[in-house]
C-alpha cells in the first residue's frame, strides 16, 4: 500500500494552505528560529556597543554581516538547526551553537562567549515570539480584518436608506434599513480593530528567575535593569520589569481573548447574512463553473460564510485555550506554555481562513430590494408598536380617552396580519387629536424606520 505519512495533517497546510501561506513567514516555526536568531545576535551587538568586559563595537561591516544571517536565514540554516537540535535536545541551544559556528566563520570568535549570555532560554523565546506575533498581527491578521470592515463600510453606506422588516425572536419586528444593520457589524468591529491594534507587546531579559543573578555576578556595578529595559525597548517592544523566568504572558492573553472576542462578532455577521440569503433578502450571485450541490443543480449554498463559521470556531477554541493556558507557570517555570505556543498560528490561521472566506464571500452577494420590500408590505401589523406609543402620548397630553392602547393594539394584531385597509380603519376611529391620526394614516412599513438612515453617520 502507498504511504500517506507525508501528506499535510491539517487542512491549513494542505486544503488552505494558499490562503494561509503568509502567516508561515511570521508563526512557523522557521520564522521562530530566524526570530531567535535575531535576538541573539542583537544582544551580542548591545553589549559589544556598550564595550561590556572590555570589547568593543563591531565595526559597521561586522553588524551587517551579522545581521545579514537573519535576512538571508534560509532553509540549509533550518537544516542545520534541526541537526544541531537532534544532538542538543534543545531548540534555543542549537540557535546558540549555529551562531558560535557563523562567527567563526566570519572571524568573529573573540566575542563568541557574549552569544547568549547571561540569557536563559526565555529571555531568547519570549522576545522572539513576541517579535512574530506583533509582525503577524500587523502584517497580516489586522489588514485583512480591516478589509472586511472596509466591505460592511461600503455595504452599510450604499445601503443606509434601503428599507428592511427587521426580526426580533425571529418573528417581524420594526423596520430598519440594510445600511444600519451593515453599519452595526462595522461598529462592533472597529472598536474591536482599535483596542488589538493598541496591543502593548511585552518582552522580558533578566535571567534565569528574574533576579539578573547571573547578569550581576559577571558585571555586579552595571544597571542591568536598565540595559534590559533598553534592550527589549530597541526592539520595538514593551519591557515588563518584574517577571520570573517567563515573561508572564499576559498581553498574549489580552490579545487572544479580543481575537477571540472578534471572531465571535464575525461569526455573527456570518449566521445573520446566512439567515438573510436562506429569507431572500440577500442574493448570492452564482460564480461560473461553481457546483453548488452535487445532486440539486439549482442551489447556490452559502458557503463561504459557513465555512467562515466553522475557522472562526477553530480559531476561538485555540485562542480560547492559549488564554487559559498561558497565564498560569507553575512556581517560577514550567513548560506547559512551550507546548502550547507552537499553536499560535494554529489559532491566527483558522482566523485569516474566516476573513479570507468572508471577504470572498461579501464580494459575492447582491441585495434584493423586490424581496424587501415584498416582506415589507406583507407585515403591516409591525405598525402597532407606532400606533399605540402615539395614543399614548395623546393620553399624557390630554387628547384622548383611550385605555390601556397596548392591550387595544394587541387585540387587533397579536398573532394576526393586518393590511392597509383594516389599520386605516382603525385609525379613523381611534380617539386622538387630528395631527395625530395624520401622521398615523401617513406611515407605511418601509417608511417606519425612525433615523435608522442617518444613525450610519454614526461611523468613525
């Protein structure tokens, strides 16, 4: 039998794999280990600048042939570190041994013990994983999200005046507009958009516990505080001063739980247009050459946005999990967080899959102002909610007679429909004052939508 032992285990490197594919230069665990090279040879540069044990500055050639190890990393130095590894049995020490090797070639070797010095393993990991996930988030997952804002944007302002029978509990309620309702997704995600792009990114270099014990020992009248600050703070990132020997994963939680939190939000935008295509409010517009069922030609399935369902699922069930993971080391470390961030991309992926599908599908839909406005006209006992707050202000104002007008208003429509001519009716019968029957006699269900159209102005 033909093995089947290579092929892709999950669908985001084998299915989705085009979709997802630019994540693998910020979260894969190749990106990981240019990202820890990075840390080590900018630490190394840090403490030759500042003539740490009586060295001194590498001169500019020096730095870019350095640093030019981290922009040409490739897959023979993934190679090599993954053969270093089989022997060291320990991924941040093959990082080591690659760097002392890169020096030596280049004649370096005399600065060759300040590689990873006075570093434990977390001082290198958790600065590298923050640099990949901050890139990630901005390179990648923030764009496309702020893509799709942009579509519902477009959506709620070219539809803001288009009326629509809105339903609460499922059942005919006061009318809206499509725009507005577009324009309450965009709200939501806005919001969410500002407070992930606000994300302070913390990193931490102090030892083994957190104590600079070692950094001391070796340099006892330098402010190691400050140079770590400085350090951490060179690198783009926010420098978290009381730690033990992780950085204590908090931000990364923060920034699950509202990833999270936005997925949730997508999820609905999804399950209300899913709803609004199956009521015939939105039309899907047939893509050539598409199947949409394999035994029922005229169907047309909603499925970008089922799919977007399902990735949005994945992606919280594993961001969800981070969260709850990760803020808990037992005592000063333990390595249950190691496991569990190898699964940040995991969680990022099954998201941009969702935004990808969503953005795809918003591209592929059509409103149905016939269908709209069909449900509209069909549901004119929706006007009972205007007709009874009026009696009720005729009331307070002295104008009429009528008791309890909910109780009226619900005898003639709970569970009922009523057209035009039997509410005309009763209008004209009703005990209110003049003007008040006019505005009453004048309101029809597609105009019955308040301010919904300008509450759109309402968008940043």
């Amino acid at each position: 039998m033909t093995t089947l032992s290579n092929q892709p285990l999950s669908p985001l490197d084998g299915r989705y794999r085009e979709a997802v594919a630019e994540l693998g230069e910020h979260l894969s665990e190749a990106a990981l280990n240019r990202a820890r090279v990075n840390v080590e040879i900018e630490w190394l540069l840090f403490l030759t600048d500042r003539r740490m044990f009586g060295t001194t500055p590498l001169t500019d050639v020096r730095k870019t042939e350095l640093r030019r190890i981290v922009g040409e990393f490739g897959d023979a130095d993934i190679r090599e570190l993954a053969e270093l590894e089989a022997t060291t049995r320990h991924d941040v020490k093959a990082v080591e041994y690659l760097l002392r090797r890169r020096l030596d070639s280049l004649g370096i070797r005399g600065v060759s013990e300040l590689v990873h010095f006075a570093a434990t393993s977390e001082d290198i990991n958790n600065i590298a994983y923050a640099l990949c996930i901050d890139s990630a988030l901005r390179s990648v997952w923030l764009p496309k999200f702020r893509g799709v804002i942009r579509t519902l944007r477009t959506l709620a302002l070219e539809n803001r005046s288009l009326p629509m029978l809105a339903h609460t509990h499922g059942q005919p309620a006061t009318p809206t507009t499509v725009g507005k309702e577009f324009a309450v997704f965009v709200h939501r995600l806005d919001r969410l958009a500002r407070q992930i792009d606000a994300t302070e990114s913390l990193a931490k270099f102090s030892g083994a516990t957190g104590t600079y014990a070692a950094h001391l020992a070796a340099a006892p009248d330098a402010d190691w505080p400050a140079m770590s600050r400085s350090f951490v703070e060179s690198l783009g990132l926010a420098w978290n001063p009381l730690t033990t020997q992780i950085e204590s994963h908090d931000w990364q939680a923060e920034l699950y739980s509202r990833m999270s939190h936005a997925n949730r939000v997508l999820h609905n935008l999804c399950t209300d247009i899913w709803a609004y295509i199956s009521m015939g409010y939105i039309t899907q517009v047939p893509v050539a050459g598409a199947t949409g069922s394999s035994t029922m030609p005229h169907k047309v399935n909603p499925i970008r946005f089922e799919n977007a369902e399902a990735n949005l699922e994945l992606s919280s069930a594993v961001l969800d999990s981070l969260v709850a993971t990760l803020v808990t080391s037992r005592l000063q470390r333990d390595l249950t967080d190691s496991s569990a961030q190898r699964n940040i991309g995991v969680g990022f992926g099954h998201s941009v899959l969702a935004l990808d599908n969503i953005q795809r599908g918003l591209g592929e839909i059509a409103l149905n102002p016939q269908r709209l406005a069909q449900d509209l006209d069909a549901n004119w006992e929706v006007l009972a909610e205007a007709i009874q707050t009026v009696i009720r202000a005729e009331i307070t104002a002295g104008r009429s007679s009528i008791s309890d007008p909910y109780a009226l208003l619900k005898e003639l429509t709970r569970g009922r429909r009523v057209g035009p001519d039997e509410l005309a009716e009763f209008i004209g019968t009703l005990d209110i004052g003049a003007d008040a029957k006019v505005r009453l006699s004048e309101l029809v269900p597609s105009t019955y939508i308040g301010i919904a159209d300008r509450l759109v102005d309402y968008l940043d």
